[in-house]
C-alpha cells in the first residue's frame, strides 16, 4: 500500500489535502504534523486548527480500515515482573519498535483461561500478531492456536506436529550443564529445587535433571530433590526443608528466584557458599549477579529467544504462506562465584 | 454509544445481522464468536465461516472509527526491567483491565526525545490517553503536554501550574523518615548515596536528606554523600568510594538498587549491617526481601501512585471537563533487619 494511497480519500471523509489547503500550508508539512513526527510551532497550531476545523479523522484508524493493520504486535507472558521476561521482553520491544510498531504488553498470570480468551480476542484484530510465552500447553491452549485469526509465535514447548511458529530452549540440556560443571568439580551430593512439575519447564527441568546423574552413573537420594514453586520465598522454605533431611554438596536450582532462596536458606544455616554448598540457579537473569556471592547460573538466553519469535512473526505477518518454523536457542553455563571455577577450586567471600 | 449504535451498518457494510442471518445463528451468538466471549465450537465455526464469507470487518476497527475510541491506554515509562516500574506497572494493568481496556507499555530509556516523541504520536489516536512517568521534567515535556491531543496524566513532580492531571509522591518527607528512624535509633554519622542530581529524584532526595539532617541540629560531613546512578552497579561503586574516605554508621541510599549494591559493598569490607553500618533503601520493591539481611525502605508507593494515575485518566477519558487535578501519595517506612528496629536494638543475622 503506497504513501499515494494512504492521503487518498476513504468514503468521502477530509484528508491530508483538506486539511494542508484550509491549515495554507504544504501537503508535506501537514503529513508531518498530522503523522506526529514535526513541524515548527506555528506549522503545528495551524494544522492541528485546520484539521479540527474539517472534522480530519487520524491516520491510524483510516490506515488500520484499509490495510487491516494495526502496526501493533502483542506479547502475553506469564508475570511481567519475573526477571526472565523482563528481559525477554527488552528484547521484543528492541526488535518490534526498530519495525515502527509499538508493543502491547498482556500480564497472563499464568491462567489458562486468560490466555485462551487473549487468543480469542485476536478475533477482534487489534494487533498484527502475537508472542506467547505460556507457562503450560493445553489442549485448550493447541485449539485455540489452531483457529488463530492472526500469526501467533510461541516461545515454549510445543507438540512436535503443532502448525505454529515456535521458539524453544532445551531446558533438559541446560540442566544437564550444570550438573557437569558440579561433577566436573568433585560435588556427588548434588541435589535439586525445583518448580511445579505440573509445568512445562518443571517436569523438562526435573527430567533433564535425572538424566544427568544417570548418565554420570550416581543413584538419586530422592531426599536431595525438592519442589516448590519459581519464586523466591518458596525457594527458601523448598530448601529450608531439603536441609533439614539431607545433606548436599550442591544445589541446582530451576530458576534464579529459586537459587536466591535457596542461597539466603544456606547462609542462614551456617553454610558457606561455595565451599560446603555450590549452587547454580537457571535463566541467568539480572539478580544473579545482585547477590552476595554472585549466582552461576545456566542461561537459557530469553533475550535471544524474545530476539528471534519477534523476527519470526514480523517475517510471518508479511508472508503467511511461509512453512511453520521451530527454532531452539542452545543453552550456556555462566560460572560465577556460588560454584567452583573450571579448576575445581571453589572462590571464598569474607 | 449504546450497544444497538455498534451493530448497525457503517456505510453499508456486512455488520453482525448480516453474519447471524449467514450462519444461522441468532444475533447474541454471533456476536459473542465475533466479539470472542464464547460459543460451542459448532457455532464458532458456523460464525467464522460466514464473517469471512461475507467480509464482516471486525468490531475493534469499525468501533474506533465510529466512537474515535481505541479501549486502549499506554503506559511510558523509563525501564520496564526496574522493579519500581513492575509494581506500578502492575497496578495499572489491573485498573485498565478491569475497565476493559488494554494496556500498552512503553520503554522510553528516559530519553526526553523518545518521550516527547511519544507525546507528539498521540496525534496518531491509537490511544485513548497515556500515564507517562518522566524522570526528568524538561521544557520540551510541558510543551508536548500542552498539546497533547488526547488525556495525559503524570506520574513525577510537575511545575504547580502545569494544567495537567498529576499523581506524585513527597520522597523528600520519605528520605526524612529513613533519617528519623536512624536518628531515633542513635546513628549520627549519616551517609546518603544517591541518583543522578540532574533528575527530579535525584534533586529532591538530595535535598530531602539535607533538610532532614539539619531539622535534628547535625552538620552535614560531604565525605558521606556519594552519587552514582539508579543502579545496583553504581550503587555498589559509589559505595565503595564513599567507605573509602569516611566511616558511616548508617547509609540511607535513594533506591533499592543503590541499597543493595551498597549492602554488598559493606558486606564485602567486613562491615556488619546493621551492627556497624544500619542501611535504608528507598521504594521498597520485592528486592528489599530478597537479599540478606532484608533491607529496610521507605515505601513511595508506586503500586497505589500507579493504580490512582489509572483511575485518573479514565474519568479524564470519560470527562474531559473536568479541572486538572494533583494527588499526593505519602510515603511510609517499611522497617526490616538491615536497620534497627524501633526500639533501637540491631538484629543480628550470622
């Protein structure tokens, strides 16, 4: 669709020419100021008078008519305020607004219900497309993407024969990093905090981390293994009680949320962090390196992950017929101060 | 705009009667598939066959044409990954939300060009107001707000006569509660680790800590003031420098970013907090309880700033006569153990 087109007249109703003649100034400088984007002070009085005057509807609303674009894409994550979105999200908005579209921000809580009816909503064609990070995968949730009025990118588990465009980590893998890197240095007590098998990245996390002990030949000690949920205070108490049970020379954890709590749950017990307990978390998030000693943690790469479904969709809103693309960002260990370096030795903090 | 207003025909085109009469189904079933509100699969089907069928243009476009109302409200603000933000930004959310609009959210970096920017493109109507919060307030801000063409309300210090609805916080009476707290607990050697001085924060809790200091009678010594930025990074720096020259019994640090970069740096020196260093963070956001010792901070209440900024602009939006208003929201301390408690007596932690 053409600038041409765009300042040509829907149903009768004063464009950019009315109001540029009625405003005596150029149509150039009338686009400008009526597209937001400049204009000296008097230009802008002016046209902004005119364009009052002969009742001029704005571009956003005669262009999204027209084109059925919205220049808006929508991104629905579980909780806008956990670390691994928010950099996630940075990431999207990086690559939608270098685009020109804006970003709309959904807050899902994790309900099924809310993000089936987002999907739903679609129907309404208030945005070009959608990225959804959704915490489970139900059947609800495949029904709905399979009826989709819009692209929809999901970052997250998927079926294998799911017809939709999909970003993934191998969570399973990312585990299986730091249980080496603990092994690597001699730690055989390892245990394991995890989130609520119930979701996708618990029971691939919980998986992942099984795998590993049994593939380096060490029987579980179920003691060592404890679930709670991927936040901070039931990290903690997740931990409080694995101590009370049993004693690890490591901790993974399944998210950073939970290796803070875990962490401030060994202090508190008179353990020091890494010479009686290593510990590294998973996501690699901001506060990994906010604690005291700073966190190992395997990263998951959401930045690169939110980087590529936005590329994704954008390249699949201006070609449909495309074949459904899945994408897995590979995932990589960053050794801080809360594990033993690659020499086995662990750093002490005062 | 009543209900019947929406289903009618715009210029002729195919409205929810046409698709019903297609689909078989009655009005109110068509109109929650195409409204997204529900149906048997059996109707969702029938409906969408016959939307497409006979080009029905959804609701949100041909509502915004009519109404000139968009149901959705942004949100600007400097860095969606601040924990200030997240709790303000949830807070909104759920107001929008409830009044059944969408929240669009914004990162502007803090740059003045971005934000006015922003302002600028509210030409474009895509929304039906914004909540921006500036941290800083320039020349060009209160231009763009003068002619912003759609409702605006403001989170920050505005000058008293800007004609603009406005929600603020005193955060120079909150860094005066953190110093009568200290105060009261016997602390005199005071230090204050800050922000930029160049932002509205910066000013006003620099300006705050000295008002505060000289009310009790104490000299300011200059060694124990230190500037850095909003962040844990520099806060732990700034720290650094700060011990390097003096010796605190008390930090008060203008955020909670600043606090626990501050804390590490005590921790690490050999200091106890709060044994010989007591420390107040300032917003008090979930980072207080998540570090070790949890740290005491004043509340500015960015949640309940966020939540009366959102029911602001949505009786602007509703009543565009009505006179600019301006709420303060008191700040409260929300004491923890990196301070003495009230009855002056230091937790000790091992």
């Amino acid at each position: 669709m053409g600038r041409k087109r765009l300042q040509d007249s829907v149903d009768g109703r004063p464009t950019v020419h009315t109001v540029a003649a009625r405003a005596g100034v150029s149509i150039a400088s009338a686009s400008r100021v009526l597209n937001g984007v400049g204009g000296s002070p008097e230009t802008i009085r002016k046209v902004r008078a005119a364009a009052a005057e002969v009742g001029y509807v704005p571009n956003a609303i005669a262009r999204s008519l027209q084109s059925q674009r919205t220049g808006q894409i929508a991104l629905a994550v579980e909780d806008i305020g956990n670390p691994v979105y928010v950099a996630m999200m940075r990431a999207i908005e990086a690559v939608v607004a270098s685009s020109g579209r804006q970003l709309l921000v959904h807050a899902t809580g994790g309900q099924i219900d809310n993000e089936t009816a987002l999907l739903r909503r679609l129907a309404h064609r208030y945005v070009d497309g959608l990225i959804l990070s959704p915490i489970r995968i139900t059947e609800e949730h495949l029904a709905a993407l399979a009826d989709s009025p819009v692209p929809v990118v999901v970052i997250g588990q998927l079926p294998a024969d799911t017809p939709v465009d999909n970003v993934r980590t191998d969570s399973r893998a990312g585990v299986a990093l730091a249980v080496d890197h603990l092994i690597a240095a001699g730690r055989r007590r390892i245990g394991f905090v995890n989130g609520p098998l119930d979701t996708v990245p618990g029971a691939a996390r919980d998986a992942g981390f099984r795998a590993a002990l049994a593939r380096h030949g060490i029987d579980l000690d179920e003691r060592l293994v404890e679930v709670g949920d991927f936040q901070y205070a039931a990290g903690r108490t997740a931990t409080e009680r694995l101590l009370a049970r049993s004693r690890p020379d490591a901790l993974v954890c399944a998210n950073d949320l939970i290796a803070v709590g875990a962490l401030h749950a060994l202090l508190v017990a008179g353990h020091r962090v890494p010479g009686d307990v290593a510990l590294v978390g998973m996501d690699d998030t901001e506060l990994a390196s906010m604690v005291l000693p700073s966190m190992s943690s395997v990263s998951l790469d959401a930045a690169e992950r939110g980087r590529i479904a936005a590329q994704l969709l954008l390249e699949r809103i201006n070609d449909p017929s495309l074949p459904p693309r899945r994408i897995t960002v590979a995932p990589h260990l960053v050794v801080r101060d809360s594990s033993p370096t690659p020499d086995g030795r662990a750093k002490q903090w005062a």
